[in-house]
C-alpha cells in the first residue's frame, strides 16, 4: 500500500490508487500576477484585480509535474475542449461532454482539486452547462474562477474566455 505522507493520495482511488504522486507547488512568492507576467496585453486586460500575490512554480519542467504545472496543462485542455466543442452539440455531444466532466471530476489526479471541482459541479447553481458552445465555455470560465478565488488568484473576465481560448485577443497578438 502506498504511503499516505504529507497528505498526499491519488485522485480519487485513495492510497491506493494507480497515479503518481501529486504534490503541493514548490513556490517562491512574487509580487506580480502570473497572468500579466507570462502573457499578451490581452490577458492583462482580461484579469479583473492587478496586484495580489501570486505562486509561481519553481519545480523543474522535466520533472513529474506538480499540482499548478498540472493544473496549467488541464486548464488548456479544458478550455480547449470548450473552443472546439460545437456550437450547438446534439443530445450525444452534450452526454458525452456530461459524462467526460463526471468521470475527470473523480479521476483527477491532484485529489483535493478534484473533490473541488465535484463539489462546483453538484451545487444547483454550478451544474455543468453544455447546451451550447458558448454555455460550455463560460461555464469552465465561472469553474476556472471558483478555483482563482479559492487559491487567490484573480478573477478572469468571462466575455473573454473565446478571445483567449478561440479566436485569438482582438488587437491581433495572437495573429
Ligand atoms: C479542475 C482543477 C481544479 C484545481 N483545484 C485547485 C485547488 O483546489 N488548489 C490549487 O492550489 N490548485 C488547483 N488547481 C490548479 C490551479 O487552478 C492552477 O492551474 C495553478 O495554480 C497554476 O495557476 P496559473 O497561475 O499558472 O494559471 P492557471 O489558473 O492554470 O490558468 C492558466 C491560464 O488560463 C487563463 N485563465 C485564468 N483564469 C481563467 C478563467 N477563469 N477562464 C479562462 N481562462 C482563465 C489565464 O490566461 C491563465 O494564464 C486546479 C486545477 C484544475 C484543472
């Protein structure tokens, strides 16, 4: 049986589950917001609260990724899910995507953000909205943000989320 150190367990097979080791973010404390640091003026505009202390991770990239490398990495994925999903998904495309959140809120590899994320996602008023395209998106975006503030980070305006995650900032950074 795996160890059950420093609070560490897999996603949601206990100890003894089949995923690595997650661990908490090695950090070193700047005083700037990481969105504005790392990206385009877009971004900048698009985080609501300029100057809060962020964490940004130290760890090295060729190592097994901690809890925000992995977060950054699904992020993406998710919001890229959203940019690419249909615009109007018929009844099959929506229980797909249902059942795609259902099944990654338990696998998660990072066990206390997935029983956060299962947590928005059983509340009445943050249930899963995938009727549309644009339902989806801001959905994940209204997701995304339930974690910024739980961990500090500042809130993303959300009539963004498709020039950051889709089409690209409209003053053509991303050209
Ligand atoms: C499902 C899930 C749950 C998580 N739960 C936790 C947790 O409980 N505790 C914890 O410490 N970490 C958690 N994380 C990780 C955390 O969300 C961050 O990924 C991590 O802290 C690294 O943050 P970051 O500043 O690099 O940017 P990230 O938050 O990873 O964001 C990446 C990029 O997305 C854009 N962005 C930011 N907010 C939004 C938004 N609302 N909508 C659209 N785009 C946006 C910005 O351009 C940003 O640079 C979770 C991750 C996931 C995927």
């Amino acid at each position: 049986m795996m160890k059950m150190g420093n609070h560490f367990k897999s996603a949601n097979l206990g100890v003894t589950g089949g995923f690595g080791k997650i661990t908490p973010p090695k950090t070193s404390t700047s005083s700037s917001n990481s969105s504005t640091a790392t990206t385009t003026a877009g971004t900048t505009a698009a985080v609501i609260g300029a100057t809060t202390t962020s964490k940004e991770s130290t760890y090295p990239k060729d190592c097994p990724p901690d809890v925000n490398e992995l977060g950054r990495s699904t992020w993406t994925f998710l919001h890229s899910l959203a940019a690419t999903y249909p615009p109007k998904p018929n009844e099959t495309q929506q229980n797909d995507m249902l059942q795609f959140l259902n099944i990654f809120s338990k696998i998660y590899p990072c066990w206390w953000c997935a029983e956060g994320f299962q947590s928005f996602m059983e509340k009445p008023e943050t249930k899963p909205k995938v009727t549309t395209q644009e339902e989806f998106g801001k959905w994940l975006c209204d997701a995304h943000n339930e974690v910024n503030e739980r961990v500090g980070k500042p809130k993303f305006d959300c009539n963004l989320w498709k020039q950051r995650w889709k089409d690209g900032w409209e003053d053509g950074s991303c050209d």
